[in-house]
C-alpha cells in the first residue's frame, strides 16, 4: 500500500495533487548514518546528558556495567546484553533523569595469560629453531647465551606485560564495536579491572573484609583445574552429566570387631568413584542414626546399611542377609585397616566416625573418607584433628608423598587417567574389590575454560568466610531487591545459602595479587592493615607490576610491623577474576561521592539502579558483587546493596534451538546482522535492525537468530522506514494543528488508539517488557494507520483543498503520530527515530535538536476515549464482512478490479445496537469503506452481483453506475471524463 503512495500521478491533473514530499530517504544512507545520525545518539547525546545538574537521587539512573571479558571479538551474546542495557539506559534519559553508564571490562584472568603463554611459546619454538640452525655451521656464544635464556623460565612480567598488552589491545577493539552499535555511554573514560586504581580500590576492598574477619588462610580441599594448574571457584565449574569415571566398591578389614559381629572376619564396605583417592584415605564415615546390618558374599562377611541390601543384590544376585543388626553408634569407634598403606611408614589402622552427609540412598552407607579430596571428608576429620593429605601436585599427578611402599610405582601418573587405572589393580591384588564398574556415567564439574574434568584437592588457599554473612546477604536480597524475570530471586539465594567459603586465591601471574609476604623459612603469612595498606599504595602509584618485579622489601613492610623485610618474601598468589568485578562498585560508590548523592544512596539501600547480566551469573558477578559489598561493611555501618534491581536475559540459539559454535557452523556475529551476510543468507539489517531482534525476542530465556528470523526483523524495519516517509511526507506544508473538538470520529479513534498504545509502551518499558512494545507497535503502524487510517486519509490528503478542514485534521493525527512513534522507538531504534527527528517540522521537534532532550511524549489524556474505540471495533468488524464480501465479488467477475468500483446495501434492524451504530456513522461509510456508495436499509437494484446474511446482517455487493473522476480517481460523477464536484472546484482554485 504505502509503495504507491510515492508513484507520480499520470494523470493530466497532476499538478494539482498534493503528493508526499519529503527529504527523509526511502532507504538508509550509511554515510549519513556514521557522519551524522550515530555520533548525534551516542556521544553528542551522552555528552549532553553529562552537562546535566541533578540535586536528587530520584533525578539520577544508574546502570552498572558488568565487564565483559577483554579477550576476543564480540559475539551476538555481547550485542544482546549491551542493547538491552543501551534500552534501558535510553528510556530513563528520555524519562527525564540524568544517566551515569561507564562501559568496563574484565581485564585479568586465564583465558588471557593462556594466549600470552602460547604467544611466547610459539615466539620461543621458533627462535630455537632459527638458533639451533645457525648453530650447527658454527659456535656462537651470543646465541647460545640466547638459547639459554629461551629455554629459561618465564619470568612473571613477560606473561604480565605481554598480557597487559592483550587485554588494552582487545578492550579497544570491543569499545569500537559497541560504539558502532550505537551503544550510548561514557567511552571515553571506561573502567578497566588492570588500572591501577582499580587495584588499589579492590586491595582496599580486600582491607575491609580482613578487617571484618572474613579473610583465611587454609590448608583444605578446594577445586582444582590440571590443565591450568589453578584453584577454582565454584562459579567456574560446569558440570557435565555424561562423564564416565571407574566406580568400584571397596572391603577393608575391620580390626577386633565387636563380639556381637562373631568370631568370622568382617569388612566395611564402601563405594566410590575416585578410586584414586584411596591413597590418601584416613577414615570411613558412618551416620550414627542409620541402621546397619552384616551380609554373606563369596565367604566375606560385609557391613552395609540395612536399606541399601536390596540395591547391592542388583551387582551381587547370591548376596544372602544375616540376622545380625548393628545401630550406626556402635560403629563408632571401631577401626580397620587399610591395606594399600601396608609396608610403608603411614598407620594403617584407621577410625571409623559420623558424618551427617552419609546417607542411605545409594553405595553401602559406609562412605571412604580422604580429607585432602573432599568437602563432607575434610570437615569430618577436622572435628577430630585429622589433618588433610593430598600426595597429588598442580598438574593432577601423584607426587612421592604417596606411602614408601608399592604405591611409589604411581608417582607421576595422572590421577585421572592412568594413575586410577594401577590404582584399581592394587585393589584387586590385593583382593579389596568386591565389584568394578569401569563406565559409571554421572554428572562431574569440568572446568569451564579448559572444558576439563576437575579434581578436589588440598592446598593452602585464601579464602572469604561466605557463611558469616549469607544470612544477611540473602535476608536483603529477598527483601530490597528487584528481579525480573521474579525467578531470578531463587536462583541467586540458592546459590549463596548453598556456599559456605569463597577460595578467592590463584595460581597465577595475571592478576591483582593477594597483598600478603611469607616468611622465607616458615612459610608463615604476615598480613595486617599495616601492610595490605602499604601495598595498596604502592600499586596505586606503580602499578602491579612493581610487585612482580624486583624491589626491596623495606618497600611493602611498613616500620611500625617491627619485623626484619629481608626475612619476608612477596607472595605469587593473585586474586580469583570474580573478586576483580565482583568488587567494580567501589566504582559507582566513587561517582555518587562526587556528585554528593552517596548519602541519599546509602538512605535508599542500595548504589546502582540496574545490575543487567546473562542468567549465568547468579553464580558469578552478582553474587560476587553482593558478598563483597556486605563483606566489606564496618560493623555500625548500614548495610548498603549494590544493586536495587537485576535483571537477566538468556542465550542465543541458532534457529534449530542449538548453541552457537564455530564447530557447528551456525555462528552469527553482530556485523552478519549490521551489514549482511550473503554466505549465511542474513540480510544486512543495520544498527537498528541489530537492536529491534533484540527487542522483538523474549530475552527472559534462550533466543534464536537466524535468517528466517532477521528477514522478518528486516520486513519491520522497512515498514517502519516507509511508515515514517509517508508521515513525514504528508505534513510539508502544515502550519497549524487542529483542536481536537472540531477532529472526526476516525481522526480521534485513531487519537485514542495512539494514547492506548504509548501509556501500554511507557509501562512495558517500566517492566523491561520490549517485545511487547514491538508487537503493539507492529498492530498500531500495520493495522490502525496502514491498514485503516492510512488508506481512508489518502484521498483528502492528495485531492482537498491544502486547508481543508479533513486535511489539517489528518496532519493533525500525523504529528501525534510522529510524536509517539519518535519518542517510543528512540530507546529501541534509536538512529531511524533521530532520522524522522531531524527531518520533522518544528510542530513536532519544537526546535529542540532530539527526542531524549524533549523527553518521554505524553499523549493528552483527552485522546484517550474507550467508548469511541469500542464503537469503531464493532464498525470495523463490520466493514472486514463487507470487504470480505467485496473480495469474493471482485474474484468471480473480470469486469471489476477495485473497491471503489462497487456500490454497498446493507440492511440491520434500526432497533438493534448495531443498527443504531451504523445509521450514526451512515454518513462516513463510503469513505471507511471506500466504495463508490453506501447504502442503509434501502431497496436493493436487480443486478445485485453477490448477496450475503449473516445473523442480522445482509449485504449486497452491486456494481456502480458512476464514473470514474480523472483526477481523484473515485467513481463519484455522471459521466466519463469529467470531474467530480470537489476535484473541480479545487482545480478551478489552483
């Protein structure tokens, strides 16, 4: 339809129809885009909102930005969540509030030391090469000095420069791609977790949960990953239900069992999946309350518990039970050997104790327990002083700390490999295996950067004391906090009540360091605000690499410690990355410092306004965030959140519902959808088309992007790009709008519809409900004005009178419409809706240089009239039988192709509500309608063409005896050739 609005007209009276004229393009001009239209949204905007004064708190939005990682080119996951941010942000600015967005980035971490590492080994590998060739025809002591140095040890600032450049490098390369999103923000002043003042301010942060007495040092079993030879936090595990691991059940032979057990000898029983743990088993765990009983298999004589008898029969069919029941109590105290220690220096007589994580759902009841491998097995012994063992190294392989006997033939071996598989074969030489299962499958925690299975392993680590403040943490949450979608609040608490410690230390050289030094001869740590202060301030001044290089120690041990510095060595354990942004809200603290709006925001309870991740991160940045905010909170202070809302969205899928992977080749990148891809059939959609999939997709779960899907998205955007051509080409020469009393029925449904629609949008946008904006705004542009308004108002619009009363009326609706459309999409699309601005007559811009500075356009609630739209509804349904009625005539004859060609009887009963509706609006149905006539309750002619009853309804479809006006173009006069009486009385004026 709106197509043909832009053909000249080929008739003799062109000239004298006014049709649309107007500068806006009919498709996009990407020069103008990047010269004119994004700087105008993005930096011009921001730095006008930046100039901004505000004197309250209610008059500042604040989204704080979760860091994506500085390692790699975006991916359609970055655009999603920096265009629901970018929304968010735009409509509170258009809202009215001033808006504080600092891009930041997570500069730190593994993903990036592993590519500096594999740089310089790929430099180094090809060095060596190019030495040893030289080499070979002759000596060289300069380039043997080289090699030397080569196959040297890495230094740890080669790794920190080299990934220092990495991460500057990436994070400018991410900034240019938002920014050519038409992301709005603070660009030019981002947070970088590797600034040294970021580091000083999460040192201090450290500081503050020391002083709170959340800080540790333990040895005890954390999560260890063996590809990169790190701690792990719960957060950076994935677990993958289909690994397979070698179960087996296991007999040790109990020492001086109780008489009641008779004279034969007796076994404890237990199950396991980590076979190699054996080696540094110290107990078995019972639970007290449980009941055992003794069971006969192949001459040995078994402790089980009594419910698990019927499962074991499942391995074991000839298992016969015995009478003999034993309370879990007297099991205690009982001790039994273990024979894979026999011949070597350790005890082999172990106890047997209570765990309150044994239970009688699975295995015997009986759980082997190593301290050094286990959360339930460390806190068991601790209670009775036994200490955890773990003769397993960084890299996942035994270590010569295994018992002095046969076990030494497994030093070196992977624990997860074949470490387990001679493990196994100690057993059955030994004769303790009573069953294996080499392909037990079940869910394991891999880690998730080197998509790797993990082992539980005991190290000295830091750690924060999670249990002291998660019941405050999660009381707030619940209580203070917003979440949306409302499942997030479960979610995030599950994961806290669920945490008890925070190993917060890493292996690593990349990072911001744990501010501790050691006593080179007992190891002991010396950490106190004395010199974690110091070392905050060295770094703040120097920057982290000052305390990775060499330096004098008298440099970070302050006097007042009293102790010699050349006694201390700087430890090399840096900081988990989550503790890095999980502590960037010092970032928005510092800001409303500045601003002098801190104390109102410590009044409300909360920093920012909007934390806004993917759903993964209830187990990393916001929970990080929290813990370390109410970690760091001095008793007597308020507890402050450092957010008030969160908001989650899911992940992209390709079309098919699968993820996203290079392997699988269904991969689209943010510049597939801005500039088209050919290859992968993605039409080029434009910053605009980029953002309305984001908006049109329900981000509350996973989404899907493909071809199907964006040509779609393309359909809007072209509709929209026309809608407003059309609009803005109707109002050229409009100078005064209409007062609503002396509009029309249509002219103020169509009012009230656009007041519907923008009260509907402005609520949605409250709720982050997006894609309900778009389907509205899909139903106003393509049924209420194309379908409906458009079409009647054509007519008046071409071929009235410039000043016509019907004219003006409808230039009228169109500037509102203009209003709404440019003040809705600007959040959304926001370069297009610039577009329509800049080219939109001053009744619309009132001279103002965007949307955002007018602000959110409030329809005038007079617009608004439920009654009317009620009764247009009933007409509407109505005309849509009448034209249905006229379609199926216009397809059964040739001698008729248009609407206009056909004469409309309808007979209601006068009496009826609908009878009473059409006899008011009689006088404007030919023009709803637009046929040549519309007749009421009339006698019919004889050459009724099609005829039709429905309920109270009949309608007659007959051909028009009149002609057709050359110059209108609707069949209104007597005779061919001639104009009707408006057309000429327009052309006589002209």
């Amino acid at each position: 339809m709106l197509q043909r609005v832009f053909v000249r007209h080929k008739s003799s009276f062109s000239a004298t129809v006014r049709l649309p004229q107007t500068k806006f393009p009919g498709r996009t001009d990407q020069h103008a885009v990047q010269t004119q239209l994004l700087p105008q949204v993005t930096t011009e905007l921001y730095d006008w909102n930046n100039r901004r004064e505000v004197k309250s708190i209610q008059e500042l939005f604040i989204l704080h930005d979760g860091p994506p990682y500085a390692n790699g080119d975006l991916h359609i996951g970055h655009a999603l969540n920096k265009i629901l941010k970018d929304i968010i942000v735009r409509f509170e600015l258009l809202s009215g509030k001033k808006v504080h967005y600092r891009p930041g980035w997570d500069c730190h971490g593994l993903p990036i030391e592993l590519k500096a590492l594999e740089q310089i080994a790929q430099h180094k590998k090809t060095r060596k090469k190019e030495i040893k060739r030289k080499l070979k025809t002759s000596p060289n002591p300069e380039l043997e000095a080289e090699l030397a140095a080569l196959e040297a040890r890495l230094k740890p600032l080669e790794i920190i420069e080299l990934c220092k450049q990495h991460a500057l490098s990436t994070q400018q390369s991410q900034s240019a791609q938002f920014q050519r999103m038409g992301i709005m923000g603070d660009f030019a002043n981002p947070y970088r977790t590797l600034d040294k003042n970021f580091v000083a301010r999460q040192l201090r942060v450290f500081k503050r949960l020391f002083d709170n007495n959340l800080i540790k040092r333990q040895e005890k079993p954390v999560y260890w990953g063996c590809e990169n030879a790190t701690a792990l936090a719960e957060g950076e595990l994935e677990y993958n239900p289909e690994h397979r691991s070698t179960a087996v059940y296991v007999k040790f032979p109990l020492e001086h069992p109780p008489e009641a057990f008779g004279p034969q000898p007796v076994y404890a029983l237990i199950w396991t999946s980590t076979p190699w743990t054996l080696a540094a088993n110290r107990a078995i765990s019972v639970n007290e309350n449980m009941a055992y009983t003794i069971v006969e298999s192949k001459g040995d004589r078994l402790i089980v518990a009594q419910k698990l008898v019927n499962s074991l029969r499942t391995i074991d069919p000839e298992l016969r039970e015995t009478d003999i029941q034993i309370p879990g109590s007297e099991l205690l105290g009982c001790r039994y050997r273990n024979l894979l220690l026999v011949g070597g220096s350790q005890d082999t007589s172990l106890p047997i104790l209570h765990g309150d994580h044994v239970t009688d759902s699975a295995g015997t009841g009986l759980v082997h327990t190593a301290p050094g491998h286990g959360q339930d097995d460390y806190f068991v012994c601790l209670k009775h002083s036994i200490q955890p063992y773990s003769p397993v190294n960084e890299h996942g392989k035994y270590t010569d700390e295994l018992p002095d006997n046969d076990l030494q033939e497994l030093v070196g071996l992977r624990v997860l490999g074949e470490g387990t598989q001679k493990m196994v074969a100690k057993l059955e030489k030994l004769r303790l295996c009573y069953h294996l299962d080499p392909n037990y499958t079940h869910s394991y925690p891999y880690d998730w950067r080197s998509k790797k299975p993990i082992i539980i392993r005991s190290t000295p680590q830091w750690f924060i004391d999670v249990g002291k403040i998660k019941a405050v943490t999660t009381e707030l949450l619940q209580k203070n906090v917003q979440f949306f979608p409302p499942r997030g609040s479960n979610r995030l608490v599950s994961f806290i009540n669920l945490r008890n410690e925070w190993c917060i230390s890493r292996q690593r050289s990349w990072g911001v360091p744990i501010p501790v030094v050691y006593h080179k001869q007992t190891g002991e740590p010396l950490i106190n605000d004395l010199v974690i202060e110091r070392i905050s301030q060295v770094i703040a001044a120097e920057d982290v690499e000052s305390w990775f290089g060499e330096s004098p120690m008298e440099k970070w041990i302050p006097s007042e410690c009293n102790v010699n510095p050349d006694d201390y060595v700087r430890g090399t354990d840096t900081m988990d990355v989550w503790f890095d942004s999980g502590s960037s809200w010092t970032l928005v603290e510092q800001f409303l410092e500045s601003t002098g709006l801190l104390p109102q925001a410590v009044a409300r309870g909360y920093l920012a306004d909007v934390y806004l991740e993917g759903s993964d991160q209830h187990r990393g940045w916001f929970q990080s965030s929290v813990l370390t905010k109410i970690g760091a909170t001095a008793p007597g202070e308020p507890a402050v959140l450092p957010y008030g809302k969160i908001i989650t969205h899911g992940f992209t899928l390709d079309e098919k519902g699968d993820k996203m992977s290079k392997s699988l080749g269904n991969t689209i990148v943010p510049v597939d959808i801005v500039e088209g891809n050919k290859a992968k059939k993605v039409p080029g959609l434009g910053i605009d088309g980029l953002r309305l999939w984001v908006a049109q997709a329900d981000y509350t779960s996973d989404m899907a992007v493909g071809p199907v899907i964006l040509n779609r998205v393309a359909d809007v955007v072209k509709k929209l790009r026309f809608t407003f051509r059309f609009l803005l080409g109707n109002i050229g020469d409009m100078e005064q709008t209409v007062d609503y009393a002396q509009l029309d029925a249509m002219d103020r449904y169509i009012l009230s519809r656009l007041a519907s629609f923008e009260k509907k949008a402005r609520q949605c946008y409250e709720a982050h409900n997006y894609s309900k904006i778009i389907k509205d705004m899909n139903q106003l542009v393509n049924v209420d004005l194309s379908s409906l308004y458009f079409d009647i108002r054509k007519d008046p619009l071409y071929t009235d009178f410039a000043d016509s009363l019907k004219r003006r009326s409808t230039q009228t609706v169109f500037v509102e419409v203009l209003k709404v459309l440019t003040s809705v999409l600007a959040p959304i699309m926001p370069i297009m809706a610039q577009e329509a601005w800049n080219h939109s007559p001053e009744l619309v811009t009132d001279g103002l240089r965007s949307s955002f500075m007018r602000g959110w356009y409030e329809v005038p609630q007079q617009y608004l009239n439920p009654e009317l739209e009620a009764e247009m509804e009933q007409l509407l349904k109505l005309s849509h039988q009448i034209k249905t009625a006229i379609d199926k005539t216009l397809r059964s004859t040739e001698t008729m192709k248009m609407a206009s060609e056909t004469e409309i009887y309808v007979d209601v009963a006068p009496e009826t509500a609908l009878g009473a509706l059409v006899s008011k609006y009689e006088a404007q149905m030919t023009e709803y309608l637009m046929v040549s006539k519309f007749h009421l309750n009339t006698e019919r002619p004889k050459d009724v063409l099609l005829e039709t009853t429905d309920g109270d309804i009949s309608i007659a479809v007959t051909r028009t005896d009149l002609d057709k006006c050359p110059r209108c173009w609707r069949y209104a006069v007597e005779g061919p050739a001639e104009l009707c009486k408006r057309c000429t009385e327009v052309v006589a004026c002209t």
